[in-house]
C-alpha cells in the first residue's frame, strides 16, 4: 500500500508526464524479462559442447565433432551443421553469415525500444521540468505584489521531480541495454569463429605442411 500511495503521490505531483515515464519504465522491464528469457532458451554465453565440437572438427576428427554437434543445444547448432554439410561453393562464406546474421538479429529484437526509452526519458523529464517551471512563475505573476518565496520554492521542487523520474528511468534502461548489447557482441565472434573453423580448419593445412617439409628434406 505504501507503494501505491507513493506512486499515487508521484503521478499527482508531476502529471500526464510522470504517468507516461511510469509506463515506459513497466514497458522496459517486460522487455527486460523477455530478453532474459530469450537469452536463456538460446543458451547464449553457453557453448561448452559447441566448442568441443569445433574443437574436434579443426583437429579432424569429424565423427567426434558431429556427435558433440548433436548433443549441443546452442542456437548456433544448427548453423554449424549447415556448414559442416556445405558443399565446397563460391561465395559460401557470405551466405553462412547472412544467415548468422539473420539468427543474431533475433537476439538484437528490442534492442531498439530500449535506446528509444534510455534517450527520451530524460528529455520527457526535462520537459516536465519546463511545463512545472512554467505553472510556477504564472502563479508567481498572478500573485502580483503579494509574492511568497514558498510558493516559487514549491513550484520548483514539484516541477523537477519529472526530470529525477526520467533520470530514474533512463539510466538503469541504459545499464541493462550495455549489457545485452556486450553479450550480443560476443556471440557475433563467436559465430564468426565457429564459421571459419568450419570453412577452414586447421588439419586441412596439416598435409601440405608435411609434404612440404618432405620436398625441402629431399632436396636438402
């Protein structure tokens, strides 16, 4: 109840403004848990199997690495089984990363509305500020000759608490979207990784290496 009352106190204080910045901040936090969620199906930051699998595939043991393959529950599986399945065709890196592509893109869903939220807050508080500046130097005016400092100090308070909710706001959404944004970008190398161990893996160099090292020993 006291909560409520607060809010309730808040709502009655900054306006229509105030009301707005509390239903982008419970817009934020449902975007929050969605993204939570999501990143935990997908098993993003959890690819433990995935790389041993990579792992076993640059070693050139490809039985190990599509068994691994298999018991990985990682989004990026499947993408990795295409490119391991992948015929030996032009230009078949580009179209394996536009399909990375289009799978982190999913991740990045809301990120948008995020940032919309972290960089208008603090404006819709700013202007809230303005709007309550503006009603306490009208009352100020009407009170003619007769003023009280009270009633200008009270109009100030009252007026800035739209910017504090917009920076209350604002900040924290701006915190949450860095971090998603810094997970995101860690599974955007990695998938670049796994796709070009997958292209090219390191045993396939292994061969010419020591034919190689055959031709220099006999003409040594």
């Amino acid at each position: 109840m006291n909560i409520l009352s607060s809010l309730r106190e808040i709502l009655a204080l900054g306006g229509p403004v105030v009301a707005i910045l509390i239903v982008m901040s419970i817009l934020t936090v449902a975007v929050s848990i969605y993204k939570l969620w999501q990143f935990a199906a997908c098993g993003v930051g959890r690819h433990k199997v995935l790389s041993q699998a990579l792992q076993a595939w640059d070693a050139g043991d490809r039985a190990t690495a599509r068994t691994r393959l298999a018991q990985s529950s990682s989004y990026l599986a499947p993408l990795v089984e295409a490119a391991m399945d992948a015929p030996d065709t032009p230009d078949l890196d580009a179209r394996l990363d536009a399909e990375a592509g289009l799978a982190l893109a999913g991740l990045e869903r809301g990120f948008r509305l995020l940032d919309t939220v972290a960089q208008l807050a603090p404006l819709l508080g700013l202007f809230g500020t303005v709007l309550g500046m503006i009603n306490a130097f009208q009352s100020l005016q009407s009170a003619g000759s007769s003023v009280d400092p009270s009633l200008l100090a009270g109009g100030i308070w009252v007026a800035l608490v739209t910017t504090a909710v917009g920076l209350a706001v604002a900040m924290p959404t701006s915190m949450v979207l860095s971090w998603f944004e810094s997970r995101t970008a860690r599974e955007r190398v990695f998938a670049d990784k796994a796709l070009r161990t997958v292209l090219v893996p390191n045993h396939s160099n292994r061969p010419a290496t020591r034919a190689t090292e055959t031709l220099n020993a006999e003409h040594a």
